[in-house]
C-alpha cells in the first residue's frame, strides 16, 4: 500500500505544471488620450505541456491579450495588459493585478499604471514698469502620442479662447496687459486649459492649469531715509534731515506728513533728475506727551507713491514719580511706610519730599534736604504712623515731591487703615476639660493662637485659685501661629473628686483674651496617663511604663480568667481519668 501511494505521488509531480509571471516593468506612465501596453513574461517550468489562463483585475478600461497561451515545457511567452483610460477617466495610481493560471499552478503580477493629463501649461513670472504695453508668454503642450487635442482657454487675460496642439506640439501663446490700469505691485494670473470631446464638444479630464505674477514697478522711484534716531525732549522743537534720492527717471513729486499732526515737512514740492538727492527738513513742535510717535514721509506723483516709517521716542527730560502701597496699622502700634522717589526722566535731577497733608499720627523720618537721583534710579524714603486714639478707619497721607529745576513734580496719596486694638492683639486660649493629682504639681500644656493682625506679647495670669501659675509671665508669638504655655497646677491634698473652674488670661495692650477650664483633682478614668493637653493633638497617647491604664486592667483580668479556665479542664480532666 505504502508503495502505490509512493507511485501516485511521483506520477503527480511529473503531470504538474509549474509556471511563472513576471512584467517586464512593476509601473507604466500614460496620458489619457494614450494606451499603455504593459508588457508581461509567463513561462512553463514543469515537465508537462499545458495551457495558461490569463484574466485581469483592475479598472475596467484594462484587458489583457491574449488571454491563454498553450506552452511546452520550459517554453516563455510574452502576453500585453492594454490599457486605454480614455479623455473621461480620471488621473491618479491605477493597480492592476494580473494572474495566469495552469492545471496546477496560479501566479499573479502587480502593476502600477500612472495616469496623467496629455495637456501641461508654462508660465514665468514677469517684471515690467507701470504705463507699458507687456505680452505675456503662455506655452501648451500635448503630450499625447497620437491624438490632436482642442483646448479651451480660460483665464482673466485676453488670451485666444481655443488652440488646436498636435501630438507631442508645444505651442506659445500670448496676450496682453495693459499695465496702465494698475497701481504698482504684484499681481497673480490664472490660465486653465481643458481638452474638448470632438464628438459631443464637452470638456474632458485632459486639463491643466498655472498661475503667475506680474509684478508692477514705476520706472521713477525714489528713496527716502529719516535720520531720526535716540530719544528726544518732549520740552524742545526737533528737527531731522530728510534725504530723497532719485533713483529712476526724472519726475517731479509732492511731499507729505502721515501720522503725527505735530511734524511738518519742507519743501512740499521737489522735482529730481535721474540719480540726484535732495535734503528736506522735518521738524516737530514741542509740547506732545512721552511715547513713542510713529510718522510717514510719502512722496508721491501720477504714476507712484513712495513711503518710508520712522518712529521716534520722546521721552520727558524731566520728570519724577512717586510710589507706595497702601496698608494697615494698628492702635497704638508704630509702623514705618516706605515710599519710592524715581526719577523717570532722561537726565540727572535733584528732588525734595514734603508731606502736604494727612492724619496727625503720620511722622516723616525726612526732611526737606534735596538729594541727587540719576535717570531711572530710585530713593526710598518712610514715614511712621503711631496713635493709640485714632479711631478705626481709612485715612490718606499726602505727600508730594519737587524737583530743583521746577520742571517736574509728583502727589502720592497713600491709603492707611486703622485697625481697632481688638482686632490686631486678640488670641485664643485652648484647653480641654483636665485632670490633676492632688498633692502633686502638675504641668499641663495650655495652646495659645494669635488670632491677631501683628506678632504679639502676651503677658500669661491665672485667676480662680491659688494653686495654679504659669511657668512663665510673657510669651511672643507671631501673627497667625501657635504655641504652648505650660501651666503648674497643685491642687490641694485632700480634694480628691472635686472640681475647680480656673480663669487662663493672655493680655496685650490692654485687650484680654481668656479661657475658663474646669480641672478636677484626682486621677483621669480615661486611657491617657498623661495630664498633658496638647495643642494640636493628632496622635493616640501611648501607655507609661509602670502604671495601669483603664485599658491595660482589663486585659490582665481577661487573661487570669483564661488561666484559671484552662487551670479547672486540667484537672477535671485528671479526675475522669
């Protein structure tokens, strides 16, 4: 059995007929007026002869001929995939897919069919002077190999509206532009051309199109340059040279100011051969504010208008400001307030400060002693507020700075605000409800916040008992922040279980801040061992080495009653034994 099986399978593999496919090119450019023939090699490698199927995939406008061929052993035959787009197809990437196929064998071929449009066009661009007559170049081409094409024209110039190109022709055509009716610059043209069915006259898919520019001089030109550089004194009439070259042929041109009502320009009028250069003045008057002033001379005739920017900066030669920010004081606080003297004007200066007018309790640490500032330097100067009566409120200090020269001044009015003793020296007190050993001295932790505007001493007083003091007479704290005072309470021997009411007061300038906490004498059923309160308290108070808490009392009777049960199954144990 195994050698009959053996047999058949030799006895196949001689009938079988191997082939092979391969192009000839893997891509093809057409037009679409053309054909392409893409060429394919498919031969018979097997032993046996046998006829070849052929089919393509693809567009539909492809076929491949022939379609079979008969082939001897080792015997290459050459088949053509035709391809003819036609004027309605479109342009782009076509795949097309060949097979060929034997009694035992199928091979494909892949080909990329390019197809493009038989018509281009070429345009350059163009320089030319305004008031010319100008022809401008357009060439066509028809690439196509056999087809004679009409083409449709249509552009914005007066090009001829149709053209008939022979294959592979290149023709010119022309049209013309009057450059008399355009201002100077550059200007962008269109051009598209579409072939033309023969048969029914409509346009087809063969179309190109371009654009150029034109660009549009005026043969007289000139050049403008404005000397006009640095900064200038707003205080003075300034003057800039002007130079105009010619650099075309002779004309004759207006000149005139854009941008700035205070400059004007002289002369107005200037005629200038080819190459000559003339000097006119700008001048601008005194008086405009600090800035930058931009201004535009424009010269200008029938054909052309020419322009040149400039920007100038003026700036205040002499001048001073004054600067502060507004903030609070509290009663009976003293303050300093700084105020900046700068000096923002262009040259070196000497200033003086007075305060004009304000509240009684505003003090200058100045006098009226000039000092010398540079251009953009700055001096601080500072005044004092302090008064316990002033009643809470906003209030405004007037001060005002001069210069030497008498070219320049400045008021600053600086917004101060009273703030009421209460709320600038209030704190808080914070306590819990507390236990202490009778007999003992106990040192308790008490929190104290400034709750206040300002950092604060407060001075610490215990009122309710005798028995009870803070270690310390003053604690400073600043504004906004926390910290412990530690109380001594020794309560008497004796008053185990009773409770006390205890008055803590922290007093600054004469605003008290108090707390009245109950502590009672003998020890805490709670599990804290400690008598400590802590400020913040965030973490669970630890045991104490020595001492029973109501926590730990539990479980050592919990674990003397397991002993003892475990104790009586013993022995019960035993006795059944």
């Amino acid at each position: 059995m195994k050698k009959l099986i053996a047999l058949l399978f030799l006895v196949n593999l001689a009938l079988a007929s191997p082939i092979t496919l391969e192009p000839s090119k893997n891509s093809q450019t057409i037009c679409l007026w053309d054909t392409a023939a893409i060429e394919l090699n498919v031969k018979n490698v097997g032993s046996q002869t046998d006829t070849v199927k052929l089919s393509v995939d693809g567009p539909e406008f492809a076929v491949v001929l022939p379609n079979s061929v008969k082939l001897n052993p080792n015997q290459l035959d050459k088949t053509f995939v035709y391809a003819t787009p036609g004027c309605f197809s479109k342009t782009g990437n076509y795949a097309i897919r060949t097979t060929a196929e034997s009694s035992t064998d199928k091979k494909f071929s892949d080909t990329n069919l390019i197809v493009t449009q038989c018509v281009s066009l070429q345009a350059q661009p163009i320089k030319a002077c305004l008031g010319d007559k100008i022809d401008v170049p357009l060439k066509i081409k028809n690439s196509a190999k056999v087809s004679e094409n009409t083409y449709k024209i249509v552009s914005s110039l007066n090009y001829q509206s149709t053209v008939s190109i022979k294959p592979g022709e290149e023709k010119t055509l022309y049209a013309q532009l009057d450059s008399s009716k355009y201002k100077a610059g550059t200007y962008s043209f269109k051009v598209r051309a579409t072939a033309i069915y023969p048969n029914t006259g409509e346009l087809t898919e063969d179309y190109d199109e371009t654009s150029f520019s034109v660009q549009l001089e005026s043969c007289t030109n000139a050049l403008i340059d404005i000397n006009a550089n640095g900064q200038v004194c707003n205080e003075l009439e300034t003057t800039y040279p002007v130079k105009i070259t010619n650099i075309g042929k002779e004309g004759t041109y207006a000149v005139r100011i854009e941008g700035l009502k205070a400059a004007a320009i002289k002369p107005s009028q200037i005629t200038l051969k080819q190459g000559e250069t003339k000097d006119l003045t700008l001048s601008i008057s005194s008086g405009l504010k600090p800035g930058n002033y931009p201004v535009k001379v424009i010269l200008e005739n029938n054909q052309n208008t020419f322009s040149e920017d400039k920007v100038i900066q003026f700036k205040n030669c002499f001048d001073v400001a004054l600067s502060g920010k507004a903030d609070f004081v509290c009663q009976c606080q003293e303050k300093g307030f700084p105020i900046d003297v700068i000096n923002t004007g262009a040259y070196d200066d000497e200033f003086y400060v007075t305060y004009n007018e304000g509240p009684d309790f505003v003090k200058p640490n100045f006098d009226n002693t000039p000092f010398k500032l540079s251009s953009n330097a700055k001096k601080t100067v500072s005044y004092t507020a302090f008064n316990c009566d002033a009643a809470p409120g906003k209030y405004t200090a007037v001060f005002k700075v001069n210069s030497l020269s008498g070219k320049s001044g400045d008021l600053l009015g600086q917004e101060i605000e009273v703030k009421p003793k209460e709320a600038c020296y209030i704190a808080e007190v914070r306590t819990l409800k507390e236990y202490a050993s009778p007999g003992q001295s106990n040192l308790i932790d008490i929190a104290i916040q400034n709750t206040g505007l300002v950092e604060n001493t407060y001075a610490l007083s215990v009122s309710g008992v005798s028995w009870a003091e803070f270690t310390e007479e003053f604690i400073t704290i600043d504004a906004g922040k926390t910290k412990n005072a530690v109380l001594r309470a020794v309560p008497p021997a004796g008053s185990e279980g009773q409770s006390f009411n205890i008055v803590l007061s922290a007093v600054s300038k004469d605003v008290e801040s108090k707390k009245t906490i109950q502590l009672i004498s003998g020890n805490a059923p709670s599990t804290t061992p400690s008598t400590t309160i802590q400020a913040t308290p965030t973490e669970e108070p630890s045991s104490v080495t020595g001492e029973f808490t109501g926590a730990t009392l539990p479980l050592i009777g919990l674990i003397a009653l397991v002993a003892i049960a475990g104790i009586y199954l013993f022995f019960k144990k035993t006795d059944k034994s």
